[in-house]
C-alpha cells in the first residue's frame, strides 16, 4: 500500500479535529495534513491547489457535512463538477445519520459516508478505515495525476 | 259506517290539534307547489328563521332561499320525486334569510297531496350548530396532530443534539484511559471507568429516545411481511445473547404474512426476547414461547418466557416510559424498550397487555390488525 501523503480534513468541531488527527498519528508519519473549518475555505483552498498544478492535492478528504459558511453537501458539488477533482476519494464523516444526507452525499459522488461513533475504540476504527481506503485509492490509480 | 257528528267533531278537533302542532313547531315545514315551486304555505318554525312573511313566500319558490342552486340543478334534484322513482329526497344545502344571512340545512323533501293537488313538502333540520361543532373538532384534531408531529421532531432533534458532547465525553475518555492510565492510581481508573460507564449509558438512552420518536403513523410504511423472516432475524442479531444466557427460542409453527413495517416489528421482537433473557430466574435457563393465532380482524401473537415475572400492580405502568420494576434493579436496562413495543404496537392498530405473577413466568399478548 502506498503511503499516503495529503490529507484534507474538513471540519469545524475542535474536539473532533484532535480525535481525527491522534487517530492519524496512530498509523502514519509521513504525512502532510490539513485541516480547513468550513465549506468555503475547503473549496477555495482546493480551486488554488489546481490552479498551482496539482501543488498539495489531497489524496483523501475527510468531511464533515454540517459546516458554517458552506456545508459539506456543496463541498462534495465542487469537487463533483470539477474534471481535475473528481477523482479523488471522499469520505464523509458526520454525525447526521439522516438518510436524506446519506442520499444526497452519495448522489453528489461521496467515496463513503461514515456516521461518527461514540466510543473511542469505533472512532479509531473508522477513520484507519477510511485511511486504509483512501491508500488503496491511490494505489490503483495513476501515480503521475496524484502525487506532488 | 258513516260517522255520528260527535266523532267528526273529535275528528276535527284532533286534526286541529295536529295542525295547531305541526304549524307551531320550530322545525320548518314548507310546502310548496309542484309546477311553479312558489310557496303555499309555510309554519312558524320556517318563518321565524327564514325572516319573510308567509304573504312575501307566497311570491318566492325555494330557489328564491337556496343560493347553492340553479334552476336546473333543482330540476334535477327532484326529478327522482317528480317520476315518482324515490318517496323522499334526503340532502344538504344553506338558506338564505331575507336579511341575507345564511344557515346550513338539511332537508327531508317529499311528493304529497295537498287540496286535492300534488305538492312538495319539505321538512327543514337547522343544522348550524352541528356545523359548528363539526369545524371545532376538525380544527382541534388537525391542532393535535401538529402538536404531535412538532413533539416528534423535538425529540428527535433533541436526541441528535445531545449526541455531540456526549461524543466529546466518550472518546476524550476513552483517550484518557488509552494515554494515561499509567498516570493514574486505582482510584483515578475507577473515577474514569464511572465517567466511561456513564456515557455509555447515556448513548443507549438516546439511542432508545431516537428510536422511540422515529416510530410515528405518518412516516410508517405498512407491507406485506412474514413473521417468521422477522423472528429469523432478531434470533440471528441477538445470537450473543442467546448462547451467553443459555437461552431456548421456539419459534411459530405456523408461517404467517401479516401487515405490517418490518423494522418496527423487528425492533418490538428484538426488544421483548431481549427482555425476556435479561430478566431470567436465576439458575433457570431462559426459556422463550412465541405463538401466533387469528382472531376476527387481528393476528394475536403470544410471547412467553419462564423468567422473573411481573407483578399485576405494574402491568399497566411498565409500558410507560422510563418505568423500571423494582425487581430488576441489578439489571441494566433503560426502561423504554417496552415503551417501544407499545408504541409500534399502536401504530399497527393493536393493543398489547400481560399475563404474569411475580417469579413464575411472563406472557406479553399482542394483537396486530389485519
């Protein structure tokens, strides 16, 4: 499995932004995360890293679905009409557990849609899930699209 | 036999009386001719409500008081009368009163004869306060369904809101008890394993609330479903549970479709077998009994265990939320499960009760309609 390197993280909890991270230090050490508080700020900073070449592309997007300024569903829209963006794995990690948002997140093209847990244990799980999958991603496609 | 003076005399009396009646009654009686509709007479009751004299009737027909009809609506309305294929017309309508006001009616209209010549008469019923009272219920009906609705969503948002700290609490916990257990005396671990204790706790609750306000009429989709498929199911997810209690299920042996929603009922079985290997005697392996059998209109479905039993004082109260018997203290539980099952029971038109002594068993019977 290739290691992976960008991760974009897109949620505005604090205590969940630490949860993600401790749950990602668990397993990586080379790696380059970035955490964004709200819709807009993620789909401005992803406009630019295309605009940059491909500069700090992620290769696996966590993201929340409740967020101020624009919500996760119209993250996902972004990334869905964009050629240069659509390729990359999503997965959606949200406390809402409303099939309305788990239709809408898989109609706009969500990699998977993960509801947040509980216990710690489920917690960790999930995201060395989502991590596992997101290197598997990436190691089936085109080394030459993803990497810096 | 010809009649003696003396009874034409009673005869006329009476008829007198009679017509003394009907003409004073307050119900409104009309009569009316049957090829130009004008009004040949009308009693007090008509009079008084109707506002006209009988002098100004006598130039009006009923079209002149029903503002809901045409001519040719009328026409129509009383041809079944007119060729003679009905004896009475039932049907309702408003009158106008010569102030112009209106009041709804119901009307009994028949054929007759009258001096000698054919005429309609109608029989007038006032109906405004039926009316009334009609619109009040329909509006406190639909104010009891809102205010229903707006409950279920309160705690369903309540329960979804109240997810996110307990979320905080639960992994920081848990992170505290993974990083620093080294750090903590005895003491310290046990502090931390009441907090972690308590918000699992706490999460069944909510769980358990979600769950309950999600079972609601409107957003129910009834289908046609095998009980068995059901029963499967729930003995298959509570497979722990079962090998852990030692615990013996006997399914039907009939296989019945019934209608219903599946994950409903699976929720009601799931909740009830559950309860039944919880709260089993001790030293007794659980023995669980699930029937079916029909009676007129429902399926009436049987489950029995051999486990603590319940007194008759709380059969009633246990199916209230919260409500937890006090024989059960050491037994974890939430006291909405039995709650659940009421509710989904309710939803599938049914009613639900027990047959049960303290420490020897408990039957829950249920009935499900067709």
């Amino acid at each position: 499995m290739t290691e992976l390197l960008n991760i974009l993280i897109v949620e505005d909890n604090e205590g969940d932004i630490f949860l993600i991270k401790e749950c990602l230090n668990d397993k990586l050490t080379n790696r380059n995360i970035i955490t964004l508080k709200n819709g807009a700020a993620a789909i401005d900073f992803l406009s630019e890293q295309v605009t940059l070449d491909y500069g700090m592309l992620p290769q696996l997007i966590l993201l929340d679905i409740n967020l101020p300024m624009k919500s996760g569903h119209e993250v996902l829209e972004f990334l869905n009409n964009h050629s240069e963006l659509n390729g990359i794995p999503v997965v959606v990690f949200t406390s809402s557990s409303s099939l309305l948002d788990i239709n809408k997140a898989y109609s706009r093209n969500a990699s998977c849609y993960l509801t947040k847990p509980l216990e710690l244990k489920e917690y960790k799980k999930m995201i060395h899930h989502a991590l596992k999958f997101g290197s598997y991603v990436l190691s089936q496609c085109n080394p030459n699209v993803l990497n810096a | 036999m010809t009649n003696t003076v003396s009874e034409n005399k009673t005869l006329q009396i009476e008829n007198n009386e009679l017509a003394y009646i009907i003409h004073n009654s307050l119900n409104e009686i009309y009569i009316f001719d049957i090829n130009t509709l004008k009004f040949i007479y009308a009693n007090k009751g008509a009079l008084i409500n109707i506002g006209y004299s009988l002098f100004e009737l006598n130039l009006l027909t009923p079209l002149d008081i029903k503002p809901e009809f045409t001519a040719e609506k009328f026409e129509e309305l009383i041809q079944p009368l007119k060729n003679k294929e009905k004896e009475i017309l039932l049907f309702n309508t408003v009158h106008k009163r010569k102030d112009e006001s209106c009041y709804p009616v119901e009307i009994h209209l028949q054929r007759m004869k009258y001096k000698n010549a054919d005429v309609y008469t109608a029989i007038i019923i006032d109906i405004s306060e039926q009316v009334e009272f009609e619109n009040k219920l329909i509006e406190t009906t639909k104010t009891l369904v809102d205010i229903n609705e707006r409950l279920h969503h309160f705690a369903a948002t309540t329960a979804h809101d109240l997810q996110e700290p307990l979320r905080m609490v639960s992994t920081f916990s848990g992170l505290l008890e993974m990083n620093y257990n080294a750090n903590l005396d005895d003491k310290g671990l046990q502090y931390l394993n009441y907090i972690l204790d308590g918000s699992k706790r706490m999460k069944l609750l909510i769980d358990e609330i979600l769950e309950y306000s999600l079972i609601d009429r409107k957003s129910i989709k009834m289908e046609s479903i095998n009980l068995n498929k059901v029963l499967t199911l729930v003995k298959t997810d509570l497979n722990e549970q079962i090998k852990d209690g030692n615990a013996l299920i006997t399914l039907p042996t009939n296989d019945i479709e019934i209608r219903g929603n599946f994950s409903c009922l699976y929720r009601l079985f799931l909740n009830m077998i559950s309860n039944s290997i919880k709260y089993s005697k001790e030293g007794l392996n659980p023995e669980i009994d699930i029937s079916i059998t029909a009676i007129p209109d429902y399926w009436m479905i049987t489950v029995q265990d051999n486990g603590i039993g319940i007194s008759p004082e709380y059969f009633d109260r246990v199916f209230d939320m919260y409500v937890r018997l006090p024989t059960a203290d050491e037994i974890k539980g939430t006291g909405i499960g039995l709650a659940i099952c009421k509710k989904v029971v309710d939803v599938h038109n049914g009613k639900i009760w027990i047959e049960s002594q303290e420490g020897s068993g408990s039957k829950f019977i249920f009935t499900i309609k067709m």
